[in-house]
C-alpha cells in the first residue's frame, strides 16, 4: 500500500485550487474558453480520473492568437525594450517560476504521473535554469561589420544585424510539459518574438498556470498566448497559419514530417526535436555494477519517457551475464507507483493510449523470440492506483538487432540487452537506425571513448555519465531525430533573422 502523504506541504492548497474549476486559454492576455465552447479532460494518469477540463481550441482560436501575438510583435512597447530590460524580464519569469517550484512540481506529476520529486528537480528546476541562462543573451545578440570588395573600388560600410523572426508557435510534448514549454520561451521571448504556444493534449495544466505566472512577472499582453487542443487540430492549424514565422515542434518523427507538409505552405523557418533510439554502449573495462545502475537510469528515468532513452544496451560479451544480472535486479528493485508519494521511483505512463502502445511492444518482443530477465507485466498496487496506467520496468535479452524493441522508439520504461565483440560491427550496429539523437559510452579508457564517440552518429554522446544537459549546451539529433538544435547560442538562430546593410561612403 503506497501512502499518499504529500510531500510538498503548502503547495497541495494551491494545485488544489487550481483544479477546483475548469481551466481557460489565454489569447491577448484574457483568459477565455474555445469559440466552439468544446473542452476535453484533464486525466491524472496515476487514477484514470479526472482532473479538471481544458478548452478543445481548433484552428479558429489558434486564428485569434496568432492574430494577437502579431499585434504584440508590432507594438513599439515589445519591440522597442532595450536589451538589459528584456533580460530583466526574463530573470523575473525565472524568480516567479522558483516562488512557486512546489506548486509547478505538484501539478506536473498529477497531471503527467512522474514522481513529484523528479518533477520538481528536473522539469521545474530546468525551466529556472533556462529563463536565467537566456536573461544574459539579449544584450549579446551582435552583429558584425564584414571587409568586403566591392567593384569600381567604392568605399562601402557593410554590417549585419541580428533582428527576431516574427512570431513564433511552439508545440510542446506531454514527457516535460513545463521544462519543454520553457526551452522554447526563453530564446523566443530573448530574442524578442511573441508566440503561440500549444501545450500536449495530454499534459496542459502546468503550462497554463506557467502563462500565469508568465503574466505575474510582467510579460505583456499578448507575447505569450496559450491555446489547448489536440495535435490534429490546433496544432496543425498553428503549424500550417500562414501569420506564423517560425514553428519549433517537439515530439514524435511521424509528427514531424506532418509539420514540415504543413508549414511548407509560407515557408516558415522549422525546427524539429524528434524521437530516439538511443545505444547505451559498455566497453570491456568498465564496471558492471556502476554502469548497471547507470544503465537503469538511462533507460527507465521519467518511466522510459525519454527521447534519449539508452533503450539499446550494447555490453561486451565479457562482461555482458555480470552487467545483465545488476541491471535485471535494479529494474527488480525500482519502486513503481504514484509520483505523490515519496518513495516513488517510476510513476505510471502518462495516459491509457501510451500504456497500450508500450505493453504492445512488450508482448511484441515475447513474440519474437527476446528473452525477459526482468518486469513484462503491470504491478500489484492497490485502489485507486490499480485502474492507473502502471507499467513494471522490463528487461529483455534481444537474440538480433531485427526486433521492433531494437528498432523503433517504445518511449517506454523498456530495455534491450545486446552483447557485441569487435567495436568496427558495434558501430555499425548502433549507427543502423534512423535515428541519432544520443548515445552513451562507459569505459576507463578515455581516449578509445573519444575515437568511438567521433564514429557515431548522434547529436548528444555522454561519456562515463547520462541524460545531461545545460541550458549552454546545445542539443538535437543527426537524420531522423530532428532538424537544428535546442538551447545554447545556436538556438538563437532560429529565432532570429540576419540582415546584411551596406552604405555606400562616397
């Protein structure tokens, strides 16, 4: 029987409240429901219940907030905010966001299922992490003056200047609401964009009490606007609106290839954060106790809902029996249930669609021949936790590289085990996907950890450590998992347009 003690005290009053009554969108700075009057449920994946209801927006509401993002962009008040006061701003978004962290938590893990304490240091400490990190930027955002030749030997001035796109829509996915919600408003508000921001059907809550904690700090009417409603329809309208400039999308590949149809109709800039199929590779040297625990994180951390899941363990086969056996007891070990109480290590998957996908991969590798060393079933949990989405972490031994568990993204707390014996075959086997947004590496031998990380092909490699990442620190995925970068200076470029002036000096 798992307690459900509340471990962030003061904050349950206020999330509380927050779900007492049925939550609205905000377009233009006002707070309103659907044109259609339609809502959807809000589902606490932990029960099946109901946690509150969110407006169902179509193509009409994300109409009007594009149209009040547009009219915020060509006001004087946005445009024209000096630097140091847009990054004051921003530093005031990231206090508001750290006032009430407890709160963010809280609602991120009834609304998302994962345990309230990840919630709480990941997702709420990274959003914090991002709006200070980019606060510095927008007194940096240079351009250059560029020695040209022009022809007839004319004295010429040549500069550039770096200016924001437009408006910006940023569709968000359900794994970190909050945190993804945040690696996209802080370069786009930096760079001085005003946006459309779609939260996933399944995760809104969190995101639209960010917009109003985004208000509380100041952000001016219509700069941010948030609009809830399905993938199929407010998200492709945003996507396809010919009054938005650039769109950033993170999710599924599949989806993906239906925003780059959709906003090839003006050519708006795309940038793309795609799934993973990420090989988590472990060299002879290594210590299997250590890379076993390591290996578990990486693969079952936010219940295997990850883009960068090292859901490929490729074990030399001199270590492979020593490094499986620690990683089946730890996936043994792992306390599942909900991620209000405190002991809880995995919460449930996030919503009964996604546990019916992930447990179809699981009977899926029974059928074709993998081996189950640990999980495969649901755990035995108690009212009212046995109606929630639970799934136990799994680890299979796959016999080939061919299995639908070793080839396509699960997004699920599921492990495929691989030993290999010449490294030249091991590379080629974890370049074979279509994949390659990370990749891990554990050995002792650093300098064979560099060569090996230079031959594959992925955006994000962790040597000896896992699931890193910085607001510095760009990140993005090589072929299918996605288009450019998030985070870090690059990211600034796609919020950003280059305009090259030249003045003629006589």
């Amino acid at each position: 029987m798992h307690s459900t003690a509340d471990p962030v005290g003061d904050a349950t009053g206020a999330v509380d409240r927050f779900l007492a009554e049925p939550r609205t969108m905000l377009i233009g700075g006002h707070w309103v429901g659907a044109l259609s009057g339609r809502s959807f449920a809000s589902v606490d994946p932990a029960t099946g219940t109901v946690l509150t209801t969110v407006p169902d927006g179509d193509a009409a509401d994300v109409d009007r907030a594009v149209t009040a993002a547009r009219r915020a962009f060509d006001e004087p008040g946005w445009r024209r905010m000096s630097p140091l006061e847009r990054g004051a701003l921003l530093n005031r978004v990231a206090d508001v966001i750290e006032a009430h962290a407890d709160e963010l938590a809280l609602l991120e893990s009834r609304d998302n299922g994962k345990p309230v304490s990840v919630a709480r240091a990941v997702d709420v400490g990274t959003s914090v992490k991002l709006f200070r990190y980019f606060a510095g930027w927008p007194s940096k955002l240079e351009g250059s003056t560029i020695p040209v030749s022009p022809r007839g030997g004319l004295r010429v001035l040549n500069y550039t200047t770096r200016q924001p796109v437009g408006v910006a829509g940023l569709i968000v996915p359900w794994n970190f609401p909050v945190s993804m919600a945040c690696w996209k408003l802080a370069p786009a508000l930096a760079t001085g964009c005003t946006v459309v921001l779609k939260p996933a059907e399944e995760t809104p809550l969190s995101t639209l009490r960010l917009a109003e904690l985004l208000q509380e700090a100041g952000v001016p009417d219509g700069v941010v606007n948030v609009v809830t409603g399905r993938g199929a329809s407010a998200g492709a309208a945003l996507a396809a609106h010919d009054g938005v400039d650039k769109i950033a999308f993170t999710g599924s590949t599949e989806t993906g290839r239906a925003i780059v149809r959709a906003a090839a109709g003006n050519l708006k800039k795309v940038s793309l954060e795609l799934g993973g199929k990420s090989p988590n590779i472990v060299l002879p040297d290594a210590d299997p106790e250590a890379v076993a625990e390591a290996a578990a994180q990486a693969v079952f951390f936010n219940q295997g809902q990850v883009c960068t899941a090292g859901s490929r363990l490729y074990v030399h086969r001199k270590i492979f029996d020593d490094v499986l056996d620690a990683v089946a007891e730890r996936a043994r070990g792992i306390v599942v249930g909900p991620g209000s109480d405190p002991a809880t290590e995995m919460g449930p998957l996030v919503s009964a669609r996604h546990h019916e996908r992930v447990t179809g991969f699981i009977a899926a590798g029974r059928e074709q021949g993998a081996r189950l060393a640990a999980g495969g079933g649901r755990p035995g949990l108690d009212a009212p936790y046995d109606a929630g989405y639970f799934v136990e972490p799994t680890v299979f031994v796959a016999p080939d590289d061919g299995l639908r568990i070793v080839r396509e993204e699960i997004f699920g707390p599921v492990l495929a085990a691989m030993s290999w014996d010449d490294v030249d075959d091991l590379v080629e086997r974890a370049n074979d996907s279509p994949y390659g947004l990370s990749a891990g590496i554990w050995t002792s031998d650093l300098g064979h950890a560099h060569r090996l990380a230079d031959e594959l092909q992925a955006g994000t490699v962790w040597i000896n450590c896992y699931n890193l990442t910085d607001p510095a620190s760009p990140f993005g995925g090589f072929k299918q998992s996605g288009w450019g970068r998030e985070m870090g200076r690059t990211v600034l470029d796609h919020y950003t347009e280059i305009k090259s002036v030249w003045v003629n000096l006589g």
